[in-house]
C-alpha cells in the first residue's frame, strides 16, 4: 500500500523549516511521497497581501528538488474560490484510493482543528501526523477534540511528530528580504537566487 503524505501551506517563500518538517513527516510516518500543495491566490483578499501562486509554485519547486520523496501538487492553486482540507483530501482520495494518506498540520492548527469544515468525516479519511511547536501542549486541547484524539493518539491515526517545527517563520523572512539582510541557511540556495531574479519581497 502506498503511503502518502499532504503538506499544505501558502509557502510565501518556503524555507527550511518547511523541509525540515517534511522529511521528518517522511522519516517518521514511512512515507514514499510528501506533495506539497501551495494555497492558491486569496479569492477574498487583495493580491497584494500574497506573493502570486505561480511564484510561490516555482519556489516550492525548486526548493523540493533533491529529495526524490517530495512532490509538488497545484490542486489546491487551480480551484476556485476557498480550499477546505476535507475536499483536497477527497480529490487524492480519489486519485489513490488504496493508499494510506496523511495530512501534516502544526500544533496550532490542531488546536482549532472542531471547526474545519466537516472535521469529524475528515479525521475518519486521513491520518494526521502533528508538527509539535516548541510552546505547543496538547493539554490545551478543547474539550471538543479529547475524546477524538485520545482514541486517535491510541490507534496510531494521530502521530505526533519527534522533531520540533524550527522556529522559522515565512513572515520574518520576508521582513529581512525586504531589508536585503537574508542570512544563509533560511531558505534554499535556489529560492534564494529566483527571489533576487524575479524582485519578490522588495
């Protein structure tokens, strides 16, 4: 059976810690595929407020090369209008409908994981692999998720993640690009150069 992992993200730029995440996603779960799926344009807010998808597209691409296990998926870029989870899922449910698929999420999106759309038909189709933060506990978690997780935690379709999420963020990256003081090792070399090519984040 073939196991699938799905990272979704806006990706604006990737860095590291994204590839970090994801082959601990890989290592750990047993995954022959990690897809990236970078958001698509907002459909509810100016465009200004996001590098456009096909930028971000090309990044990720680039950035993904050297590990045979990642992979790069449009899906949720060409549809229209907003992206829940649950209807990426049953589009590569679909696609693979033998394989195991898991979805990575951070433990802040855990935490508001009851008010995904159709959260509790969601968590039955796709396991769930948690990228603990380093302030991340899971005895924050509501109380409309207890019973949930702590069957899940026990039957092995929640595996929270041994490796922490490094404390990089998308945001502070652009700041410093915007500042022309990007130091090395926060994002890939090749990102690095298609950043400076294409003018983002000035």
């Amino acid at each position: 059976m073939e196991n699938i992992g799905l990272f979704g993200g806006t990706f604006d730029p990737i860095h590291n810690g994204h590839l970090h995440i994801a082959q601990a996603f890989a290592d750990e779960t047993g995954l022959d595929t990690v897809v990236f799926l970078p958001a698509g344009d907002p459909y509810h807010k100016p465009q200004r407020t996001q590098t456009p998808a096909k930028h971000r597209f090309i990044m990720t691409e680039l950035a993904i090369a050297d590990d045979p296990r990642f992979a790069l998926s449009d899906c949720d870029m060409v549809r229209e209008g907003a992206t829940y989870t649950f209807d990426t899922v049953q589009i590569f449910r679909q696609q693979f409908p033998t394989a195991k698929i898991w979805w990575l999420l951070g433990s802040d999106s855990l935490m508001k994981l009851h008010t995904w759309k159709k959260w509790q038909t969601l968590v039955r189709q796709v396991n769930i692999a948690v990228a603990m933060r380093k302030d991340g506990n899971l005895n924050q978690t509501p109380r409309e998720l207890h019973a949930w997780l702590g069957a899940a935690l026990q039957n092995g379709s929640v595996r929270i993640l041994q490796a922490p999420l490094y404390n990089i963020s998308s945001t502070q990256i652009r700041a410093t690009l915007e500042n022309q003081t990007l130091s090395d090792g926060l994002i890939p070399q090749a990102v690095a150069r298609y950043i400076r090519q294409h003018g983002l984040y000035r």
